[in-house]
C-alpha cells in the first residue's frame, strides 16, 4: 500500500484533501467497549473537537451542542459555485432516499456538504498555518527542525521512562535529551513504526528484526484498516452557471481573485458533496471534473 507522506511542517495536514469529517459516534461508542479505554466515548471527546475549531457553523442556537469556535483549526463550509447541477444532484439523491443531514451529528446516514479545514481568506489550515504563527516561532523555548526524521525514541534500561529522541539529518545523528516530557505525534503510520524501532511493539517481530525489547505491547501496528471510497461518474446536460467551465476556473483573473481576496473557485475545494453512512456502510464522495 502507498501512503503520502507530509514529510513537511504541517505534516499530513500540508498535503491532505482538508474533508473536516468527524468519525461517527458509534465508531466511538465501540472504541470505549474495549476494557480500558472507557474514556474515549463520544462524549468525552467532543470537547476536545469543539476546543481546537474555529468552526463557521458555531451559531450557539443552532450548533451549541457539537462545534466550537474558539479554537486554532479553520473549519468553513463550501462557498464557491460547482460545474454541476446541485438542484437536480439533490433531488436525485433525496428520491432515492437520500436526505441532507449534517455528517458530524449522531445522526448516521445521508446526504452532506461536506465542511474543509480552509481559512476564512481561502487558504489551507493545515496545523504550521493554525498553531506556528509568528508569536510561536518567536518563542525562545520554540525550536523547529524541519529536515529532520526520527529514528527512534530512547527508554531507560528499565523500560519504564522515555529519556530522549534520537533523530537524523543527512548523514548526521543527534540526539536530543527531554527534561519534561516527549510527545509522539507522527500520524497512523509513522507512530507504529517509530515506537517499534524503539523497541516498543510486538515481541516476536522486535526479535526477528533484532530490536532489543523494551516493551511488549502486541497491539503496535496492528488493527489499520482503510474505508471503501465509491466514485460515481456521471455527465449532467445542464449547469447551475453555465459560463463555468475549466479555462475560466484556471484563468489568470481567477487565480489573482484568489490570491488578493481569497475568493472565487481557487478558494474552495472540488467534493462539497458526499454520501454518509455507518461505519459498516461504504461512504461515497462527489468530484468534479470541468
């Protein structure tokens, strides 16, 4: 399987497709069932996505209950004209028994216009954007190494405390010492394989690679799944605005609309549209191709 790397500050969120998609309470509720991780249900992790939202659906009569809007993260809904149809879309949907429900509710099921981690001027609000701004990078405590891979963290002869991080650049090795505390935050991929060169995993694949065992933890690694993605391809007769099409959407006037107001197509993304069910349920999305 190929995965793309945000091997960028930023990380993943420099380089993904910004969908501002929360997982589902029941996927939650059945995270929570497992003996000793009661604490990650539904509830108790709301608060964390409504604290980190900048949310623009954040109306207190309207939202109250599940977004937040004082938080660093972005999150706008879609504001540009689309190439198709959305009349005729949503009507097809809905007579099929599809309706318009808002995906990031208990509800499970439906028809969305999906919101994106965008800023309000039309940029992506990828984490460097939302939490590196200048008063961070100005912090004398604040150090960014950005040609940098870790290797592996260092952990006491006991196994029982993380002492450091060992990390590369070029050819070069370094190592840094942690006074405090060490915060592995590499994404689904890389944390597995970081905490196994670390010698934290499952303890017959440590031994076959020759990894001294620190911890044995079989879970490491394990457990990755990805979701079925349906596309639907279909050609529309007619258009909201039928002067859209390709060369206008790349023209030079669209493109300084967008870098000087942080408007026009240029400022939104190209799959407002998507079709949700439960976790068990295969999830589609709509793309646009002028």
């Amino acid at each position: 399987i190929s995965f793309g790397a945000g091997n960028c500050t930023g990380g993943g969120t420099s380089i993904n497709g910004m969908v501002a998609f929360r997982a589902l309470r029941e996927e939650f509720e059945e995270i929570s069932s497992t003996p000793g991780l009661e604490e990650y249900n539904y509830h108790a992790l709301l608060s964390y996505y409504k604290k980190i939202e900048n949310n623009e659906n954040s109306n207190p009569k309207v939202f109250w209950d599940r977004n937040g809007n004082s938080g660093r993260v972005s999150i706008t809904n879609h504001k540009v004209g689309t190439l198709f149809n959305e009349k005729v879309f949503l009507k097809t949907m809905i007579a099929n028994g599809v309706h318009p429900t808002d995906i990031n509710t208990m509800q499970i099921g439906g028809l969305t216009k999906a919101q994106a981690t965008i800023t309000r001027n039309g940029r992506r609000a990828s984490a460097a954007i939302n939490y590196l701004d200048s008063t961070a990078r100005s912090n004398y405590r604040f150090t960014l190494k950005n040609t940098c891979k870790v290797r592996r963290i260092l952990i006491n002869s006991a196994g029982t405390e993380a002492t450091g991080v060992e990390y590369q650049t070029g050819n070069q090795i370094f190592t840094a010492i942690a006074t405090k505390e060490i915060i592995l935050s590499a994404g689904t991929v890389e944390s597995p394989r970081i905490l196994k060169s670390s010698g934290i995993g499952p303890i017959d694949e440590l031994q076959s690679l020759g990894i001294p065992v620190k911890k044995n933890l079989p879970a490491v690694g394990t457990n990755y799944f990805e979701k079925p993605l349906t596309l639907a391809n279909f050609r529309l007769t007619i258009s909201d605005n039928p002067k859209m099409n390709t060369s206008i959407v790349l023209s030079n006037s669209t493109f300084r609309q967008w870098k000087q107001y942080g408007t026009g197509y240029l400022a939104g993304w190209n799959n407002p549209w998507a079709v949700h069910g439960g976790s068990s349920d295969l999830d589609a999305e709509f793309h646009e191709q002028g």
